[in-house]
C-alpha cells in the first residue's frame, strides 16, 4: 500500500513528483524517496519519514543542470507503508540492480521472493524488501530490450504489482507493469504521468489511461506503448475524462482533509440524488446493466466490504431487509473469501469499496463471479478494479477522499444503496407508492439536515473537550442504527488512538457492561424510532453503574439519564443513519484533533489496502 509516481516531460521534474507523491501519502508515509536520471546518471534520495521530510533534505546536486525546459527528464517517486522490512533507509524505495543501470518504485507485495531471492545468488542485494527482486531480476533478464526484460521478469512474480522504472540505457522513457495493484497513466501534451492514483495527476491533467493486469510497457514524453503478457499485441485503452479537478486536492482553508471532507457530505448527497431522482423516478442509466427481468427474480442479496464500506453493508443489510424482502447476508470481504461458500442462483452479490481497489474485496469479488452470480460495485474511483471488474458498478460521486479515516464516501455509499434499493423494489413492486415516496422524500431532506448540523458544532467541540481524556467509549445503538455505532466506535479509535467499542445496545449486558463505571463515556443513540423504548431500558442499565451517557437524540426526547444531549433534526428511522453519522464522526475528529494526532493520516494505517 505505497504510491508512486513516475514523470517524463519537461516541466520541473523535482516539483512534479514531489507534490504527486504528496498527494499520495494517504496510501503510506513511513517512509519516501525518489529518482531522476541526469547526465545519464541516477540521483537517488531516501528518507524514513514523510515526504516534506524527503523535499527538505534533497541534496543540491539534485537541483543543479535541472532548470533548463529544453531538456526531457525522467523520474520516479515513492511513498511507503512498510510491509516486508521495518521503515527504513535501506528499505525505502526507489531500488537499484546491482550496477545502477535501473531503478524502480513498487506497490504491492510478491509473494515468492524469497523463492526468487535464492536464484538470484550472484546479486548484491541491499534491503529487505520484496521490491528488491524486482529489479535484480530486470537486471538478470536484459538483453538489450528492457520490455522484453520486464516480460520475462512478471512471469516470474507471484502476488501483486504496480512498478514504474527508469534505466540509463533508455533515459527518456518510463517503463511500467501492473498485477493486482492499481496503475493510472495520466496523459497529456508532450509529456505523460504515470501514479497510483489519479489524484496525483490532477493538477496536470484529466486524461487518464487505466492499466489492467497483466499490462506492461514503456511511456515517453509523446508516445504510450502498452503490451499485455496475455496477448502479444500492442494494446488498446480507452482515455478517462475525470471530471474532478486540483482544487478537490487541496484542503481549501480547511485544517484537515477529514474536516473538509465532513463538511462536504452535503454536497455529495445532493449530487447523488440530483443525477439519478427526477421527480418520482430513480434513474441509474448505464451504471446499471441487469434487466429488469433479473432484478425481479433476485431472492438473495450478499454485502460485502472493509472497514467503514462493511459498516456500509450493515445499515443496508436492514434497509433492503425492510424494503425488498429478501434474505440478506453481510459480510467482511477478507472472512467471506475464505468462507466454504454456497452461492445459489437469483443472487445478486454488491461490493462497497471507497478506492474500489481493497485487495480483499477484489479477492471476494472474483470467487463470486467465477461462480457465475451477477455482482454489483459500489465504488468512488472510475477505472479502479472494482468499477472495471464487477458486472455493473454505482459510481459515488464523492470526488476525492484524501483523509485516511472515510467520511463522505460512507454517506456517499449509503446514498447510492438506499436509491438503489428503492429502484429494485419498484420492480419487484415490494414497496406501496406512499412508503417510497415517503422515503425518497426523507432522502432529499438529507443535505439539509446534515448542513443544519455542521452550521453549529460548538456543543460538539466541547463535549471533545470534556471527554478527550478518557481511555475507553462504548457507542451503543440498535437496528439499523447498530452499524452506527460500530462507525462512530472506529473512528475514534482510528484517528485519535482511544479505545472505542460499538455495540448492539442489547448485547451490552452479556459482556461489556462489565467495563463500565464512572469514567466510561457512553454514546447512545437514541433518535426516534421503533425500538427507541429499548434502547431507553438499555440507557438505563448503563447510568445505572454510572456511567456518563452522551445521546444523539430529537428534540422532545427526555431521560433524566442522559447527561449530554446532542440534538438532532428528526427524519424516518430507516434515513436516520446517514444523519446520525455526522456528529460522531465530528465527534472524533474534534478529540483527535485536541489531542493534537495527524489525522488525516493516523499512524499504521493506509487509505488503499492493496494487501491482504
Ligand atoms: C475507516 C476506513 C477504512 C476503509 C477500509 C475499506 O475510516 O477508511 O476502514 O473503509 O479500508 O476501504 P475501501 O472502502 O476503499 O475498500
């Protein structure tokens, strides 16, 4: 779960790879490095550390000679998240063969290296990485054709793969190939980009060529050449218009990306409903290509998804539940692609993943399809592999997240879902007029009541100050509130490093009750709704052992055991998580952010979890 960059043009090339790597270090930052080919030598610099880490310590003889806008220049840019070998000088990329005839960034993990390593006895190797392998193999293989060296050496590789090199013997050229691990290259006038993602680019252009597996060949400042090892042929890929633009990179007077991201819920459900609701009619257009036909006769609906986009399936487990009767089964994408699965007919499997590129749920996805069951993405990022590998894929519309804790990509999920499942519940005609209008109706509200929250979030602010030194949370809920509560739960855990546990309210007394006294902060949710009298009876057993109780509530809710009440604009209890969410991830970022942690990219974890 790295990012890397590779340019070849005759812009500044420091400034190029530098602010692309930037834009990149919500997939790692323990380490960065970068490469660029001068006077026919490689000028390496690695740090431990982050990328404004790496830019202040650039030696000088990186800057000189390098001004001219005469000259082509090639190089690559990497940053880390270590997984073979600790963060480390040695271990940061870009790596060299042993001659430093070549050099090279990788994203991805090879699974046979140590295999490889043993072949390659005559090799100096300098690091501990699996990268490494790489490059000793390019090494190895070339026999005056670097693309043919390339070939032979992804034959050979097991696991995945996004590498970009450069090599002295061909110093105007970027050489890439990908497996399994997400490549972008963006074009442009007489000169090309190559990163992990489009949002390095972005600033340069908003053509993009998305890589698929198995792809590798060689990129100059005018011309693209793709080859696939499944096909000898020079390939054809189809240019992406993107539509997003710098700015959305950029933190806009916010003072962190999570923060400008929460305030951007709005915006994105508004988007979401703008472009498939007209009037009474929900429209998905090519995003979805079943037949109606098919969709009647589903009986069966798999969620499937990581992290936040599982909490995403959660909420729509009882959403589809209550609105099209039929069986619903959630899972996390890296259980259920072990399962001894038993996938039947007239099932439709959905894959929520924010990058669309989190190895597992790709993993899960491909079992599903070999199995011949139609498969639906849910996705944020056009041209990952989950938009171009499942059947049909809903496009978020979120623009780019950039905080490493997901914010407007589950609302922007949630949105996407609750209108799809609306839409098949017409055709399975599951729902009366009323109920979907009402619902819909709930739906269009959503903009609105999220701004009301974010208009004012002093009382938010200070109960972060009351509550920012305690160890421990429990965040409580019920139905369809639940997954809820494991959202709030995993943001506080993940951005400020407090322990936080979501819990089914109910469930509380068969273990975790025991955990509470005095100090605990509770979060409840307690927002109107059918089960409001439970989740009243379970507030009680926990004020009970004394613990403070925070309540998302309505206004008109009272209990004198509620000791801080956020109040929230009523609306349908089915539309109710998409509001509840909002004050708890305010919640958390507030803490975090007095406890003074990096939130936007919280310490061991990566926005893309490419591996395993
Ligand atoms: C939590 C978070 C992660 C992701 C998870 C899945 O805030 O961001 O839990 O939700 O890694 O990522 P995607 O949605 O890209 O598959």
């Amino acid at each position: 779960m790295c990012g890397i960059v590779g340019y070849v043009g005759k812009r500044n090339i420091l400034e190029v790879l530098i602010s692309g790597i930037k834009h990149l270090e919500y997939r790692g930052y323990d380490s960065s490095g970068i490469a660029v080919l001068k006077n026919n030598k490689i000028f390496r610099h690695r740090v431990v550390g982050k990328v404004f880490q790496m830019e202040s310590s650039l030696p000088k003889e990186f800057f000189s000679n390098l001004k001219t806008t005469e000259s082509v220049y090639v190089g690559i840019a990497h940053t880390r998240w270590a997984t073979h070998g600790k963060p480390s000088e040695e271990n940061a990329h870009p790596h060299v063969d042993c001659n430093e005839n070549f050099v090279i960034v990788h994203n991805g993990i090879i699974e046979n290296f140590l295999e490889l390593k043993l072949k390659l006895k005559n090799h100096k190797f300098s690091s501990e990485t699996d990268t490494e392998v790489i490059i000793h193999l390019i090494e190895e293989n070339y026999n005056g054709s670097l693309l043919e060296a390339i070939k032979q050496t992804i034959k050979l590789l097991e696991g995945s793969y996004a590498f970009v090199l450069i090599s002295r013997y061909q110093p105007q050229k970027l050489f890439f190939a990908r497996k399994d691990s997400p490549l972008v290259i963006g074009v442009a006038e007489k000169e090309n980009f190559i990163a992990s993602d489009v949002t390095a680019m972005l600033k340069y252009t908003n053509k993009f060529l998305f890589l698929e597996n198995y792809d590798y060949g060689e990129i100059s400042f005018c011309e693209i050449k793709i080859f696939n090892l499944k096909s000898e042929n020079v390939q054809h890929r189809n240019i992406n218009v993107i539509n997003w633009n710098s700015q959305m990179v950029e933190k806009s007077g916010f003072k962190h990306f999570m923060l400008k991201e929460i305030y951007e819920q709005p915006q994105v459900l508004r988007e979401n409903i703008s472009s498939r609701v007209f009037g009474e009619k929900i429209i998905f257009n090519e995003e979805i290509k079943f037949k109606d036909q098919m969709l009647k006769k589903i009986d069966k609906i798999l969620l499937i998804g990581c992290g936040t986009s599982y909490h995403t399936a959660v909420v729509c487990k009882y959403f589809f539940e209550h609105i099209l009767r039929v069986s619903i089964e959630v899972d996390i994408a890296s259980e259920f692609r072990y399962r001894d699965l038993i996938l039947k007919k007239n099932t439709l499997a959905i894959f929520i993943s924010q990058s669309g590129e989190t190895a597992d749920t790709l993993a899960s996805l491909r079992i599903v399809k070999e199995n011949k069951i139609p498969t639906l993405g849910v996705c944020n990022v056009i041209g990952s592999s989950l938009y171009r590998e499942a059947d049909s894929c809903i496009y978020i519309k979120c623009g780019p997240e950039i905080g490493v804790a997901s914010t407007k990509a589950f609302t922007g999920q949630l949105i996407c879902l609750y209108l799809f499942g609306l839409y098949i519940a017409k055709i399975k005609q599951t729902i009366s007029s009323n109920r979907y209008l009402e619902i819909l109706n709930y739906l269009y509200k959503t903009p609105t009541y999220i701004e009301h929250i974010l208009s004012d979030t002093s009382y938010i602010k200070q109960l972060a100050e009351k509550f920012y030194t305690k160890r421990d949370f429990l965040y409580l809920a019920r139905g369809i509130n639940y997954p809820i509560a494991l959202e709030g739960s995993l943001k506080l855990k993940e951005i400020s490093y407090i322990h936080a546990e979501g819990y089914p309210a109910g469930e509380m007394k068969h273990g975790p009750i025991a955990l509470i006294d005095k100090d605990m902060p509770v979060v409840i949710i307690a927002t109107k709704g059918s089960l409001l009298q439970k989740v009243f009876s379970n507030l009680e057993e926990v004020k009970s052992r004394d613990a403070k109780v925070i309540a998302l509530t309505n206004y008109g809710i009272e209990s004198k055991s509620i000791d801080y009440k956020i109040v929230l604009p009523e609306t349908d209890e089915l539309v109710s998580p998409i509001i509840n969410v909002v004050p708890l991830q305010l919640l958390a970022y507030y803490i975090a952010d007095i406890l003074g942690c990096e939130i936007d990219q919280p310490r061991n974890l990566a926005k893309s979890v490419t591996v395993e």
